[in-house]
C-alpha cells in the first residue's frame, strides 16, 4: 500500500483481508513502508476492529520491520 492516500490503503487492505480469509489464510503481511507513519497508524487503527482479525504486530526485521505488519487472521 506504499504510496496510497491513508483512504486507498486502508480500503485496500480491508478487502486484501477479506479475500485472504475466503482464501484460508491464516497470515498476511502488509508492506506500508516508514515514511511518516501514517498508513502505519490508520491500518493498525483499521485492523484493531476487523472482524477477519485475531491479531497484528509489527514484522521482525527481516520481513520488513517497522514498515511492515503482520496480521494473524481468525
């Protein structure tokens, strides 16, 4: 979702979740890069009541760190 407006991404991510359910997965990774943070704090505000959400962390560093989330679906 890098380069997305805060409304793209976070758009974008809902229904990467909803397919990534149907799809039986059980974790994604969502690449937002550094930045200013902002795409970080409006996900991480999004997936904090997602119903296809059971958790979500930052990524270890060697998945993308801070720039990245992982998400643990239901």
């Amino acid at each position: 979702v890098i380069g997305q407006t805060t409304d793209q991404a976070v758009d974008a991510v809902d229904k990467f979740l909803d397919e990534a359910s149907l799809g039986s997965r059980s974790q994604v990774r969502i690449v937002h890069g550094h930045g200013t943070g902002a795409l970080r704090r409006a996900i991480a505000e999004m997936l904090q009541d997602h119903p296809h959400v059971a958790r979500f962390a930052a990524a270890p560093q060697d998945q993308g760190g801070s720039g990245a989330t992982l998400v643990e679906l239901r």
